[in-house]
C-alpha cells in the first residue's frame, strides 16, 4: 500500500493533471505537484513524516475541492501492466 500510494506521488509532482486545472486552476496544480514532492522528501507514505505531510496535502486538495484523478488514472494503468502476464513482460 504505500509503494502505491509512493507511486501515485510520483506521480503528482510531474503530471499536468487536468482534473486538478479543471477545478483548482495554476494553483490547485502546483499545490497538488509541491504537496506530493512534500510527502516523498519527507521518506514516503510509510514513514510518519510522510503520512502527516501526506494528511496535509489530502486536507488542502479537499478545500480546493480538487482531486488527482489524472494521477489516479495513471497509477491504475501502472499497477495493470504490472500485473500482465506477457511474453513480453517476464515477472
């Protein structure tokens, strides 16, 4: 779970996430992109640093009554082609 949830910041602090413009503008974005940078530099979602800093950044996306959902969509196609059993993609 907190791989994934360090995946999903991962991905935040790059993505041009439309969703976040759509309903939080410039700000809302950088927000979401200085927020998630915040949780990884502060050791992850698994550490408790990063859960607070993780709780903040859920906190302010609610009050701009943004979500990453770019991001989320994203992670869900990440976790897919993970789980796909390929010829071309030896696990």
């Amino acid at each position: 779970t907190h791989a994934r949830l360090d995946a999903l910041m991962a991905i935040m602090t790059s993505l041009t996430d439309t969703c976040v413009l759509s309903r939080a503008g410039l700000e809302g974005l950088d927000a979401m992109q200085d927020g998630a940078r915040a949780v990884l530099s502060a050791g992850g979602c698994a550490h408790p640093a990063g859960q607070a800093a993780l709780a903040a950044l859920d906190s302010h996306m609610l009050a701009l009554n943004a979500s990453p959902g770019g991001a989320a969509d994203l992670l869900a196609a990440t976790l897919f082609l993970d789980r796909i059993e390929s010829p071309y993609f030896k696990h």
